[in-house]
C-alpha cells in the first residue's frame, strides 16, 4: 500500500487543465493546419507557375488586332515565365464560344482569354450567355488600347464631322456603313456616333472586320468605324478617307485628325480595348504574377514600339483596376444596347 500514490485535488485540477488545453491545442491545430497547408500551395503554385505551356485563348481569327495584341505580348511573355505562351484562336458566337472554353478551364493559370468589348456587351446583346461577366472571371490586366477611326470612302463628299452629319441629316438612311458583325465593337461605336450625332444611316454586318473594310476600300460602303490598326494602311495609301478619332485624345499616328468629341459630336468615346482575365478561382498569387510579368513586358522599349507601329498604346493597370473598367463598360454599352433595341443574330 505504501507504494502507491494517490494524486491529491490539486494534481488531478492540473492534470485535466493539461488534457484540455491539449485537446483545444490539437482542436485548434486541425483548423488551422489545413488553411495553412493551403495558403502554402497557392504560395508554392505561383513559385512553381507555369508548370507547362500557358494558353492564350484569343476569341477571333489570326491576323486581326486581337490577336496581334496577343502575339507581340505573348511571345516576350514566354521568354519571362520560363514557357511558352501559345496563341489558341478560337472563333465562333461573337467571341463566345472561346469565352466558354476559358471559362470551364482549372483556375491555375495556364488557360486565360483574351477580353475585348463583346465579353462586356454580350450579356446585354444576347438572349442568354453561358457566363457571368464578375462571377466567373478575374481580371488581370488591360493590355492595350486602340482607337476607332470613323472613316469614309474618298467618293463622300463629306472631309469633316461636321460635313459627314450634315450629309446624313439631309439624307437619312441614304448612306450605310458595315461592320464585323451585328452587337460588334465597330458596329456598337457607330450606333453610338449616329445616336448622338441624331442621324440615320443603314448598318451593313459582315462576318468580320476585314470584308467589311475591303467592301468600303471596293466603295460598296459609304462608311464605317474601324479600328486603327485595320484603317491606317488604307489612309495612308489614299483609299479611304479619317475624319475622328474615337478616343478622347488624338492618335499619335494621325495627330492632325480631330477627336470625334472635338469635332462635332461632344462627349463621344468609344474605344477598342484588348486585356486578360483568368476563370475565376485562379490563385491571387498566379494572378499578381502574370499582372507583373505582362507589366514588365509593356514596359519594355521594344514591345512598346512594335504596339505603337500597330496602333496600339499600352495600358498595363492593376487587377482592380481593370475589372472596375470591365464593370463600366458593361454599363455604357448596356444602356446602348437597350435604347438603340440591337439584338444579336
């Protein structure tokens, strides 16, 4: 008997204080630990990212100036992160069937898409889309800028805004301008210019920029929006006519032309627009890295010459930044849309 020890309360209080907190420590422990080990993965994965070729989806065919947006970045862009960036165009349903694939894509980086106007717009344009513009996407990055040009062909007699609104007021619906499609980004600027300007003109869609702009070089066209980087080639060459450009400032490549807003139709801005977003659920960390390795691709000399030789000024803003222009976009855009009743085909 003598042999045995019997704890007194004292022990026995201490030792089932030790228990607990060992048990709340191992409670708190099995919470924390997985959160941690999460927070770890995403840190390894953008030290880690890419692992494999990243996939740039571009929603229009080769050639274009989405697509040449894609191929100046996309290449310096490989050279940074350490794979290739390979550019996967994929047309079809006003640029929706490659928003779709993109959209369904893992979020880790390795498949994003090319944002222009219509992933904006086409909510609004259409019936139905298989997205939510700020549920299933992640902004990244506004790559680049471009300007419309409102252009005509030289047998017009119009050589100002001002000339080309007083021609449709006392001739409405005469004279008809194309575009790449119906709810496009050149058809959506032009609806704009003739709402505001209050005139009438007849909308010829195509299935594309390019026969659209080879209809008005043809002069089977009176007009169109175009965008900068398609037109300026047929300036330059005396086959069409610039009367505005659609930004707020004046182009670098044509600074002695007038700003729409400036020259008749004040207030107008409609501009073409090429950024990256990645599907939603995308690591922040995979999304601060490639926001940081395409900024520094923009800055630097040589990729900002070829862009300005395209047309194209670069813009390079935050992740938050971009996704509130994405935001306003659909708002203006919107509201076009529904004042003006355009539906898509």
């Amino acid at each position: 008997m003598s042999g045995i020890q019997y704890p007194n309360k004292n022990n026995i209080a201490a030792s089932s204080e030790d228990n607990f907190s060992a048990r709340s420590g191992m409670m708190i422990f099995s919470r924390v630990f997985p959160a941690v080990l999460m927070l770890s993965a995403a840190v390894a994965s953008a030290a880690d990212y890419p692992q494999r070729p990243v996939r740039l989806v571009v929603p229009y065919s080769a050639g274009g100036s989405t697509d040449t947006v894609a191929r100046i970045t996309g290449a310096r862009l490989s050279e940074r992160l350490g794979q290739q960036v390979v550019i996967d165009n994929r047309t079809g349903a006003g640029t929706i069937i490659g928003t779709q694939i993109v959209k369904e894509a893992t979020p880790d980086g390795h498949i994003l898409l090319m944002a222009t106007p219509p992933l904006a717009v086409n909510p609004s344009l259409r019936a139905s889309v298989p997205y939510v513009l700020e549920r299933d996407f992640v902004a990244i990055t506004n790559i680049a800028a471009s300007s419309n040009l409102l252009v005509v062909h030289p047998s017009m007699t119009a050589s100002s805004v001002k000339e080309l609104i007083t021609l449709l007021k006392a001739n409405p619906g005469k004279f008809n301008y194309g575009s790449s499609g119906v709810g496009g980004a050149g058809h959506l600027a032009m609806a704009l210019f003739t709402s505001m300007a209050e005139v009438e003109a007849l909308h010829v869609p195509y299935k594309g920029g390019a026969p659209a702009v080879a209809d008005l070089v043809a002069g089977r066209l009176s007009m169109m929006m175009a965008n900068l980087t398609t037109a300026q080639p047929h300036i330059r060459a005396g086959k069409l006519r610039g009367l505005g450009v659609g930004k707020l400032k004046r182009s670098p490549l044509f600074p002695e032309m007038p700003t729409i807003a400036e020259a008749g139709v004040k207030g107008y801005e409609a501009n073409n627009w090429n950024g990256v977003v990645a599907p939603a659920g995308t690591p922040r960390a995979v999304i601060e890295k490639l926001h940081r390795e395409i900024v520094a691709t923009l800055q630097e000399p040589a990729i900002a010459d070829r862009m300005a030789k395209a047309g194209l000024e670069p813009v390079g803003d935050t992740p938050a930044q971009f996704a509130q222009y994405l935001k306003s976009e659909a708002a203006k855009w919107g509201k076009l849309v529904k004042t003006a009743g355009i539906k898509a085909e």
